[in-house]
C-alpha cells in the first residue's frame, strides 16, 4: 500500500488538527488582547480586546475552509466590537470631524460598494451562493462602518489600522473566490498586514485611554 499524498503534506494535516498548531495560528492576536486587557481591565472584552478575541477565533476556523462561514461571522463581530469602540466616550475629546473626513467616508462606502459588486459574479459560483453572497455583502459593510468610525476618531494609528485590515481582507477576497490567480506570496501580504492591523489598532486604542486619563487629570487641575 503506497501512500496518496506526499509525507510532508500529511504532517502539514496532521499539525492542522492539533490543539499546538491552533494556539499558534491564534498567539499573536490573543498576546494583543491580553496586552489591551492589561491596560483597560475587563470593560475591553466590550471593546478592542473583545474584537480581538473573535479574530483569533476567526483565524482558528480559517483553517479549515468548510468553517470559512464561521470564521468570517467571528471577524465581523470583531469589527461590530471595535466600531463600537471607535463610538465610546475615549474619543469624544477629539475635535469634530471636518468636510474632508466625510468625503474620505464617502470614498470608502463607494470603494466597499463597489468590491462587493465586483464580487458578485464570483460570489454567485460558489457551493454555498446562497449563504455566502448575503454574508459577504454583510461583512463588507460592517468592515466599510469599523473604517469609517476610524476615521471619524481622528486618531492616526486606528485609522491606519482599519484601512490595512480592509486591504488585507481585500486581497485574501480576491484569491479565496478565484477572482484572481493566486499571488505569489499572497498569503504572507494578507497574514502580514492583518497582524500589523490588529496591532495598529490594538496600539491606537491603548494611547486613546492614556490620552483620556491625561485630559481628565489635566481638566481637574484647573
């Protein structure tokens, strides 16, 4: 009896079901939430280290492409987290957001209206079209919404870390539906500038309540 398939891809299989190479596919995001809780304490499982929490998740069913579903319901409820974080108080200190930030949301709403029309066909090729098209539409808009939050906090490393995470989700859209041949070392760009995402907006999110605290203890100065 031979073997089917190469020695090597079978250890690839065997350390994609084990629990080790789930922990390590999820470290880097969860050292980023525990580094978020260490700073802001347990109200933050409602805020960034919450989102960070399901993108680990999310990068945990990513593994396996029958739980793709499932891992994109957990990013989305990651970026529900964060733009609710992006509407909390810490950012209220921040001036108003001037005309040019609303055309700048504007351009994002069309560039995610436009994806997803883009996407459509490819969309509508898939085993699961009828799940999937619906949900992708969801997800871009929620993605479209976290950006757009970000830039009405004027805070530069939020902002950075939500337009670096809608290219990274750009790039791994084209090649998951074939819209694209796959890149070459496209999964290092889309695993790269998700990590340098999560930790902008990890980052921005710590200096926001430090730059909070510092405002409060400057007001009761006075």
């Amino acid at each position: 009896m031979t073997l089917s398939l190469p020695l090597s891809q079978y250890c690839v299989l065997f350390l994609s079901l084990s629990p080790f190479f789930l922990a390590i596919a999820a470290a880097p995001v969860i050292s980023l939430a525990l580094l978020v809780l260490s700073y802001e304490g347990g109200r933050s499982l409602l805020g960034v280290a919450g989102g960070l929490i399901f993108s680990a998740g999310g990068d945990c069913c990513l593994i396996w492409p029958e739980l793709f579903l499932h891992g994109m319901a957990s990013f989305a409820l990651a970026h529900l987290l964060y733009s609710l974080t992006f509407l909390s108080t810490r950012y209220s200190s921040l001036s108003p957001s001037s005309s040019l930030s609303h055309f700048f949301c504007l351009l994002l709403w069309l560039l995610g209206g436009g994806f997803y029309a883009y996407l459509f066909p490819f969309l509508q090729k898939t085993p699961d079209a009828a799940t999937l098209t619906p949900g992708v539409g969801v997800y871009v808009a929620l993605i479209v919404l976290m950006a757009t939050l970000a830039v009405r906090t004027r805070h530069l490393l939020i902002i950075l870390g939500s337009l670096i995470f809608m290219t990274s989700d750009l790039t791994l859209a084209l090649q998951t539906f074939k819209v694209t041949e796959p890149l070459e070392y496209g999964r290092q760009i889309v695993m790269t500038t998700y990590y340098l995402a999560q930790l902008l907006i990890a980052v921005g999110d710590i200096k926001a309540v430090e730059g909070r605290d510092e405002f409060a203890k400057l007001k009761k100065s006075y």
